[in-house]
C-alpha cells in the first residue's frame, strides 16, 4: 500500500485515525475511486502468479536458495544406498 496513492495508512489501534481516513474517503469519492483504482492496478503488475514465479527464480539463480533447480535426493533414491 502506497499511502496516499492507493489507500490511506492509518494506525489501526487509532479510532480517530480510522474515523478521519473514512471521513476523508466518504467526502472525496474521486479520491477514494483514484485510490481503488490505483490499488487494484498495482496488484494486476506487481502480484500476478508469474512475476512471484520470476522473482523467485531470481533469487535462486542469485544462489539465494542452494539446491534450487536440483530434484531433492531422498534417502531411498541415494546411489549409495
């Protein structure tokens, strides 16, 4: 969440806080719509199934994860067994 671009940060222990944020939101349908809108859009290009299967291959080509694109060996499967 991008405060101010795609919600309204808030402190969630805060009544007033939250009282202010849908205030805010309920007198500026534009901008609660802007801020939906901007939500919903950052999800569909930064979240989607294959950018977190990319991100990840990343990190593992990185070495972030060793072993990563290796099948795991189980002790049944061991050549020295």
């Amino acid at each position: 969440m991008v405060d101010g671009v795609t919600g309204l940060r808030v402190d969630g222990e805060e009544l007033e806080a939250i009282a202010g944020a849908l205030t805010r939101l309920l007198a500026n349908p534009a901008e609660a719509e802007r801020m939906g809108m901007n939500g919903r859009n950052r999800v569909l290009e930064n979240f989607t199934h294959q950018r977190r299967v990319d991100q990840l291959r990343e990190l593992a080509l990185r070495g972030r994860y060793p072993g990563a694109g290796r099948p795991k060996v189980r002790e049944s499967q061991s050549p020295m067994a």
